[in-house]
DNA sequence: AAGCTCCGCAACCGCATGGCT
DNA sequence: GAGCCATGCGGTTGCGGAGCT
C-alpha cells in the first residue's frame, strides 16, 4: 500500500546529525553545490538519504540561517501573514529573511498558535459578551501534540473589538514556478505568482522576475501578460536572490503590506472569479 | 532525588508537482 | 501522453530537556 520510501532504509542512518556528518553535509555542498540530493549522501560518504540530507541543510546548516528567537516584528508578521495565507509556511517564510518554514511552523504550533486562539477567546467574548469558557484552554492531545486543523479555523477580532472574519484565500495549493511554465501556461494561478516569492521557487538563474498584476518580467525586459488590465495596482517585485538580498531597509510591515495589496477589497471579486476561473 | 508531564524542535513521512526522456 | 525522477511542501512524530510534584 501506498507509495514505497524515497528511498532505501536498509543501512541508512537516521535521528538526529552529529557534526561529523554536519561536517561532511556542509563539505560537500560547499564544493559540489545544491542539488542531486538523491546521490549527494552517496558522494558525500553519508549514510542518510537524499532527502534527509536536503532537510539537514535547508533548515539547519545553510549559512543564511538566522538561528535564535523570532523577534516581535517577525512574530506579529507571522501572525499576519497566517491571517491571510494560512498555513502556507513556505509562502511565510519565504517573506522572513533567514528563518525556515519548518521553523515557522514549529513557532506557530508551539507559541503562536496559543496566542492567536486566546486572543480569539478573550476577544470573542469581547466581541459577543460571552465568557471565553472552554475555548481558553489551549486544546492538547497527548504531550502536547496538538491537530494542526484545529488551529486552523479561527476568526479574527479587529482592534475596536467586531469580530471579523479571518480573510481567506481560496487559492490551489502552492505550486513550484518557472519562468518557462509561466510563459508557457495561459493557466497560471495568483497563487503561482506569491508563490515564485518563496525562497524554493525555481525563477532561473541570475534572473530578476517582476510581476505586474498579472504580467512577469525579467531582467531583461522579456515579458509576458495574462490579462494584467484586471490587476492595476497589484505588484509585486521579486528578486531571486531573496531573501538573502532583501535591502535592509525593507521592513517587515512593508511586507506585510505588499500582501494586503493582492487582497484589496476592491479586487476580491475579481481575483475570486479569477482563482475560479483558473482552476476550474 | 526520582518520577512524571509538558513542551519545543529536529527529523521523518507521504504526497504533489515540474521536468525530462 | 506516459512513466520516471528530483525536489518541495505540509502534517506528524518522537526525542530530550525543563519544570513540576
């Protein structure tokens, strides 16, 4: 039943890395590069398969790794970005200079996920009047371990105390993008479009994209346009050496603003018909 | 001090998707 | 178009440490 494993178990190491394997992980992709990760433990003398080996690196020994806490900007954008994303952590963090989507998501499952519910409850009974109740506790299986969809219905209450319901994105699930399948594909998604943010995006090498409402372009002025008269107003610039290249400068509200700017209220109807459309 | 429970996080797993042949 | 491979994503697991009794 069900799909055989990636790879092997026979012989290979698994748990935790010890610095010896780090060291080797680390070696070998400084020399070698990314990429061929299925025959990268084989070279590299690993007994671990490739995807062991990918994981290691992508949330643990790259050096752009910002290790240590998610400072309170980080976390309220977080927060905000859930609000509209969902539980799309790779989206999140690719929007988080240095920090992960596995580390995103285990911060929002152990911290904010508690936060965001007792706001919820506190608020809700703000809200309605109604005392929190059984919603203050934070719900826990065994050790702790807590249903991730159960995090995943809540609404959201604005500052003045109305509740008000927690944006949703219909959107497909995302979807890795490429320069050559967006220009070859009519049938591209918004959804593809935020997603050629996320640092796993496959824009090409060296190349700058842009995206204008619905038109992409590169460095070199190549574009294509799918009906961008729709989307006046939405841009999004991306650069694809992000998120190490992120100016400074940027901050992260401004981030979170580039995103309200796809969910303006205007365009709703639009960019619902659209999502529909497209996927249909 | 010992045992127990809770929590955080690294790692694993299955599935989805794109690219190539 | 089918089949295979490589990679990426999100959900889940389980170990180890901290805190509590």
């Amino acid at each position: 039943m069900g799909r055989a494993p990636c790879c092997s178990k026979v012989g290979l190491q698994r748990g935790p890395w010890t610095t010896r394997e780090d060291t080797l992980l680390i070696n070998y992709i400084q020399a070698h590069g990314e990429g061929h990760w299925r025959s990268l433990p084989k070279k590299a003398g690993l007994l671990r398969c490739g995807k062991s080996c990918r994981l290691r690196w992508m949330n643990y020994l790259r050096p752009d790794i910002k290790r240590g806490n998610i400072t309170p900007d980080e976390d309220d954008l977080i927060i905000r970005l859930h609000s509209l994303l969902g539980n799309r952590w790779s989206l999140i963090a690719g929007r988080l200079p240095g920090r992960t989507d596995n580390e995103i998501k285990n911060y929002w499952n152990s911290h904010l996920s508690k936060r965001v519910k007792n706001n919820t409850a506190g608020n809700k009974s703000k809200c309605t009047g109604q005392s929190a109740g059984k919603r203050s506790g934070v719900s826990s299986n065994k050790k702790g371990k807590r249903n991730q969809r159960e995090l995943d219905s809540e609404g959201i209450c604005s500052e003045n105390g109305e509740t008000a319901t927690k944006i949703k994105i219909h959107l497909p699930k995302a979807m890795r993008v490429s320069p050559s399948s967006v220009a070859k594909k009519v049938n591209v998604s918004i959804q593809s479009m935020i997603g050629s943010s996320s640092r796993h995006a496959k824009i090409g090498d060296n190349a700058n994209w842009a995206i204008s409402g619905l038109k992409v372009v590169s460095n070199d002025g190549e574009a294509w346009a799918f009906n961008s008269e729709e989307f006046d107003g939405l841009v999004y610039d991306h650069d694809s050496s992000f998120p190490n290249s992120l100016p400074n400068d940027i901050m992260l509200d401004d981030i979170f603003e580039e995103y309200l700017e796809l969910l303006k209220p205007d365009d709703h109807g639009q960019l619902d018909s659209l999502v529909d459309s497209l996927i249909a």
